[in-house]
C-alpha cells in the first residue's frame, strides 16, 4: 500500500513538473518598442506589461526604449525590436522604401500632432510659416509638417526639437510641434494662456494622418500569426485595465518613467491618459470599445497624401499592409 501511494505521488509530481517545464516553453519573448519616451500615451501597453497580462497571452515582455532620437522605425527596420508601434504616415513610408512591415492593430485614428505658435507672432496661416524657426522632432515624426510645407510651397527654418517645450518657451522656436495631449498642455502649464496661442491642425489642411498603430516584420508574423495577434489582443486588455483603473495605471507608468529618468508629473499623466480615451474609446450600441481596425479609406487617403508630394514612390497596397488581428476578425 505505501508503494502504491509513492507510486502514485511520484507519478503526480511528474506531470506537474512536465505541465510546468511545458508552460514555460509556451512564454517567448517579444521585445516592444513605442515611438517615444514611457508616458501615460503608452499606459496600456506598460499596464499589461506590470499586471502579468502579456505572460498570460504566452508573451515574456521586454519593453525597449523609444525617443526623439530612437526612432522606432529604425529598430524594426534593423530587427532590433520585434513589435513597435508608429504613426501610420511613417509605416507607410517604411514600407514604400522596402521594409516589408504590417499593421496588426490601428490603436489611435486620428491625428493629435498641431503646430503652436504665440498669436503675438503674427502667423496666422501656413503661408506665414515662410522663414520662420520651427521646431520638429526627429525623421519619423517629420513626415507631416514636411507634407504641409509642400502642400504650401513654404519654406520654413527647420531646428530638432527635444522631448521638452523649453525651447519654445525661451522664445528659440516662432512654431513648435506639439501633441495635444502631451505638449500642448505642457505649454499651458507653464503660464502660457490658451488666448494668447495659435494652433494648426494638421487635419484642418487635409492631412488627418491616423497616429500609433502596432507593427511587425512580415516575415516575423508569419512564422506565428497568432503570436503577433495575441499581443495586440493582451494590449488591447491592458488599455481596458488603464481606462478603468486610472490612478493605478498613472502609477504603473510613472515608475517607468523614473525607471528611465524621464521627468514628470502626476496631473500632467492624468491628463494624457484620460485624453488617450478619449480618442481610442468609440461607443458601440452603449458600450465602450478599442478598435485595432485600420481603414481602407484612411489607409488610402495618407498613401495617396504622401505620392502626390513626393515623399513615397510605390503606394503600398492595403491587402499587404494591414491584418486584423480583432478577436471576431
């Protein structure tokens, strides 16, 4: 009888132990990149990463720095990270040039990048942008301002701008690039009345460029479709959880940003993440959705956008660029 019984607790710890070494060997790592420094812009994607949801979708994270001066762009191109994300005007440049990269999940539609400048400044139009000093972050978020600039035959004096406003706030940029849920609220923070500022919208001008969307090598998709999907579908979770939970998810993302000396405040995150839902939430029939969904017309509208001045040759086709990677796709 005591044989039996260790027979049986052996054989037990056997296939907990197989069931166990098999769990391990479905987690594989993903190394994720967003386009810019930790910010609550990228609370979902932080959330599910410190809530353990990307381990459950069988995904071992490593989150990889972004910037003014990491572009993305060139990690994937390089193979340097696995996932990232970009805006839409930049993928399709990207892949215009021959890197075979895919959207798997369209996370914000519209454009939130304006151009800001003091009313006292005198520039009331793009016309006026003609020698003036602007500020412009790095390669891959110059495609817009660069589109604008054409589509108005000006020609402005381009100098890089930091992740900060300070420049603009010393009175060094006439125009600065600015996000609305980012810098702009930084600008009014710093004393600056709304009154006294003028925006333009890059969507006032016909260049509404839908902004993060998530991308993969195409050849790193194919070797396992669901794998990439299944990271799209844990971000989507961690989104939820982030608009749900907003002080914890405040707090997830302002560890990282100490983590990477990334100086912030509270109210200014609160502010971010709560304009992040505002244009990632659509209502479905009452109910509050993510939608991972590029399309078609936008897709089009940017790509023809970018070929009629001059910035792409070849317009990618949609069919090779974007894959549905929604749970009821």
């Amino acid at each position: 009888m005591k044989m039996s019984i260790l027979y049986y607790a052996l054989l037990l710890t056997f296939f907990v132990s197989n069931d166990l070494s098999t769990r391990s060997e479905e987690i594989r790592k993903l190394r994720f990149m967003p386009q810019w420094l930790p910010q609550a812009q990228f609370a979902g994607y932080y959330v599910a990463a410190q809530k353990g949801i990307y381990k459950k979708y069988g995904i071992d994270i490593e989150l990889i720095k972004g910037g003014p001066d990491r572009p993305s762009s060139v990690y994937i191109k390089n193979n340097s990270a696995d996932v990232v994300t970009m805006f839409l005007s930049t993928a399709i440049k990207l892949k215009s040039s021959g890197t075979d990269i895919i959207n798997i999940g369209q996370m914000v539609k519209k454009s939130a990048l304006i151009l800001v400048t003091r009313k006292s400044s005198q520039i009331n139009s793009p016309y006026d942008f003609e020698n003036k000093v602007l500020g412009i972050w790095g390669s891959d978020f110059s495609i817009q301002p660069l589109a604008l600039f054409r589509k108005f035959d000006v020609q402005a004096r381009i100098v890089p701008q930091s992740e900060t406003v300070n420049l603009f706030l010393m009175g060094g940029l006439d125009i600065a690039s600015a996000m609305l849920y980012n810098e702009y609220h930084l600008i009014i923070n710093s004393g600056i009345d709304e009154d006294e500022l003028k925006t333009f919208n890059y969507g006032d001008y016909g260049l509404n460029f839908p902004e993060d969307g998530i991308y993969i090598l195409k050849s790193k998709f194919d070797e396992d479709p669901e794998f990439g999907c299944n990271f799209v579908k844990a971000s989507i979770e961690g989104w939820e959880y982030s608009f749900n939970n907003i002080e914890e998810s405040v707090d997830i993302v302002m560890d990282y940003m100490k983590k990477s000396n990334v100086s912030t405040n509270r109210p200014h995150q609160i502010w971010m993440i709560k304009k992040m839902q505002e244009i990632m939430i659509y209502n479905d029939d009452n109910k509050k959705k993510i939608s991972t969904y590029l399309d078609e017309n936008e897709f089009k509208n940017v790509a023809n956008q970018l070929h009629i001045l001059n910035i792409i040759g070849n317009k990618p086709e949609y069919k090779d660029f974007f894959i549905d990677c929604s749970s009821d796709a």
